[in-house]
C-alpha cells in the first residue's frame, strides 16, 4: 500500500510503515512537509502499521529550516511560519506509533530535532549530527529542549548547543544518540530490521509500554518549542543572527560582534 502526501511517499509493507521525506538533496522542511509527515503517520496509523520507519531520499536526512530562502521549502524567520511549523511538529510528538529514523548523511538543526521526535536513531559511520544553532546566532528549536538531554544527558546536551559542534556517527552512537550503526548501504536495511522487530511484538503492549516511557513528553515539548520560539524571535533581527547566516552561505566562519 502507498499514499502520496505532498513531498513525502508512505507505503506499508506487512506491519512496517515507511514515510519518506522526498525534497533532496537537503530536505530542508517547511511547516507544509511536517504536517505532511505527521498526516504520512496517520495514515500509515489507519492502514494496520505497528512501528514506522522515517528516510529521507537523497544525500542527506534533513538540513532542517532554510534561513536563506534558496531552497523551494522557502524561508523560515520572523515572518516565515515558524509557529505553525512548530504546531505540525507536536503531531509527530502525539503519534501512537514507535519510529525508527534512518539518518543517512546530515541531520542538523531542525533535522537533528527531527531524528529526535523519533524512538530511535540508526545512523552510519558517515552520518553528521549537528544542533549548528549556535554557529549561526540562534536559539535551538524543534523541542530539542526537551527531547536532546532525555536521550544523551543533560550535560552532553549542553555540549553540542553552545558550541553547535558536527558529531560523526560512531561518536553519536557512544553517546547514545544513534541506537544502531550500519553501513551505508545497509542503513535502511537495519531501521526496518529494528522497526520489524517492534512491529513483531504484541501491539497493545508496546503501544502501551511507549504510552508510559513518552508520558507527557508532546506537553514537554509544547512548553519548549513556546520558549525556543520567542527566543528565536528576540535573535531574528540581530547582527549576530544575519552574519551567521551570510557566513553559513559563504561557507566561512562568522565574526559575531554579540548584537
């Protein structure tokens, strides 16, 4: 079974759900695709799936919001739909079904806050997890308040946001951000072995189970993203905030005057 839902294909193959995120090479996000992504649950949700397995087509697992505008996901800032983004993105919290994010390539920003909605990350030795919002003079945001210290510990949390460091695949997996390491060619492979080993047990169970283990996370990160956001809406109009982003675009580093 397939439905297509904007730029993302589900399709549902035995008790295995796959949604896919289809706006290579990047896949920078818009509210639009996240909503899409979220309705991809839904309805895989409705179809009989048991567990989930999130890709992305193309180079890399999501670059998350394009502040530049080059992308045909469109700008994100001030006036670029930021919380409504932020409101599609509490689906994915409030979904039923366990998913297994298969991060092949790059997971930054908005992406790593992505890979973080899921239960589990299945990353390759060549994946890059980054939360780069510091790098570029903005605040974090997609819920990583929440979610990021939950899964590696409050101070390794601290660690990747102030300096918004890349992290590799192996690193990520001894600190326990990637739960499996593959091979590239064998990345998905693996998150749907994961994803058929949740699926193959008793389903009432294990929605029960997730239900206890994510009690009150969507509220924990409705409360976050509602912080991130207005500190992400103080840092739109600094100095800080254009040059990051003029340096990202000339792939140089940025000369922050701290206005």
């Amino acid at each position: 079974m397939r439905k297509d839902l904007g730029d993302v294909a589900a399709t549902l193959d035995g008790y295995v759900g796959t949604a896919e995120i289809r706006r290579p090479p990047d896949n920078f996000f818009d509210a639009g695709l996240i909503g899409s992504l979220a309705d991809a649950y839904a309805w895989l949700e409705s179809a009989g799936a048991r567990a989930i397995v999130l890709c992305s087509e193309g180079k890399h697992f999501c670059a998350g919001a394009d502040f530049t505008g080059r992308s045909r996901a469109g700008r994100i800032g001030a006036t670029g739909g930021a919380r409504e983004l932020y409101d599609q993105a509490l689906r994915l919290f409030e979904a039923a079904l366990p998913v297994v994010a298969a991060v092949q390539g790059a997971a930054v920003g908005g992406g790593l806050g992505l890979a973080c909605s899921a239960d589990f990350r299945v990353a390759s030795p060549q994946s890059r997890f980054s939360a780069n919002f510091a790098r570029i003079g903005l605040h974090h945001g997609f819920g990583l308040s929440a979610t990021l210290p939950a899964i590696i510990g409050q101070q390794r949390a601290i660690d990747l946001l102030y300096t918004g460091r890349r992290i590799g695949g192996e690193e990520a997996e001894r600190i326990g951000l990637a739960d499996r390491l593959a091979e590239p060619a064998e990345l998905r492979d693996t998150a749907r072995a994961l994803a058929a080993e949740i699926a193959s047990a008793a389903p009432l169970a294990v929605r029960a189970i997730r239900a206890t283990m994510r009690a009150g996370l969507a509220d924990l990160v409705r409360a976050a993203t509602d912080r991130e956001l207005a500190e992400q809406q103080a840092l739109w109009p600094t100095e800080d905030f254009s040059e990051g982003i003029r340096a990202a675009a000339e792939r140089r580093p940025a000369r922050f005057a701290g206005r």
